[in-house]
C-alpha cells in the first residue's frame, strides 16, 4: 500500500499514520528501555491500549502527528507529534518517539528534525517551536543546536528516573532562525 506521503528528504519523508503502524508502536511502548526513556508510568500496554491510542490521535485536535518513513527500507521507523497547539502566538511544542530499535542510531535525527521543522515553520507558519529533554541525553543537545535550537530554561533535579533526579531542559527556535 502506498503511504501518504506529506514532506520528504534523501532518507526519510513525514507520512500520515495509519492502522497498520500500531505494530510498531506497540512493540516499541512494551520495550523496557523505551519506557525508562519516556518516562512512562505504565508498565505494559496491550493491543487494545495502542488501538484506542491510535483512534484518539486520529481526532484530537490540538496535536498533529506524523509517522518517519525510512525510505531505504521503505518502512515506518518512528512516531512524531505537535501538541499543546497555542493557535494565537503560533506556538507548538514537539515530540519525537523511535520505536524501532534497529533505526534508533542510524542518523535519521538530523534530516528528519529538518524536515519536521520545515514543514511547521513553512506549512503551518508557526512562529516558534519548543522542547525539552532530559540533561543525561547529550546526543539530543547536540542534535537541537546543530538545527538551531537555543536553551531557555532548566528544571533542575525535576525529573526522578534511573533512580536519580535529572535536569529538564527546555528550548525553542523562532522561525527567523530557522536556517534548514
């Protein structure tokens, strides 16, 4: 079945979700490590639990999601979001989740991260973007500045995981920044 394809690069395009992504999604949500890593609460999902997820996304309509598209293996790879849309300053914040283990080093970051941006700042016209990730992730600092993210604020010990209190940063990018 050919995907709905909504933007797309060398590597990776941005395509809609569809029903048969929620394999991937619920293998990836059952990891152990993915979990630690997105700070879940809930030990284990069932089917059920991601089919009803999936039905949510499909209408919720303050976020917008994409599924990562790995156009050499011509398989879906991640899940991306928007959420907690600010319709009147334009302002969106984002979420990257990478199911599939065998994609999660492949230095798709960068061009999908492009991508991702391009697409809020040129299709939607957002004014700024904004994230956060946990201060132990340096791979993720390192991939934010490289597309011209800057930090705004840190939570510091706000965060117990690993058995320790981590820092929360957050930053964001104005689209007059923005050099992709």
């Amino acid at each position: 079945m050919q995907r709905i394809i909504v933007m797309k690069s060398e590597k990776v395009s941005l395509v809609i979700p569809e029903k048969q992504d929620i394999d991937l999604w619920y293998k990836g949500m059952n990891n152990l490590e993915t979990n630690i890593f997105l700070w879940n609460k809930k030990d284990n999902y069932y089917k059920e639990d991601i089919e009803e997820l999936y039905d949510k996304i499909v209408k919720e309509e303050n976020s917008m999601y994409f599924s990562i598209f790995n156009e050499k293996s011509k398989s879906v790879i991640w899940i991306c979001s928007i959420k907690n849309i600010k319709k009147l300053s334009r302002q969106w914040e984002i979420y990257l989740f990478i199911f599939d283990k065998n994609n999660q080093n492949k230095w798709f970051w960068t061009e999908t991260l492009n991508l991702l941006i391009q697409y809020w700042f040129e299709i939607l016209w957002l004014n700024k973007i904004t994230l956060s990730y946990l201060d132990w992730n340096e791979n993720a600092w390192r991939l934010y500045k490289k597309v011209w993210f800057r930090e705004v604020w840190k939570f510091r010990e706000d965060v117990f995981i690993r058995w320790e209190l981590k820092d929360q940063i957050f930053m964001e990018i104005f689209r007059k920044n923005f050099k992709g």
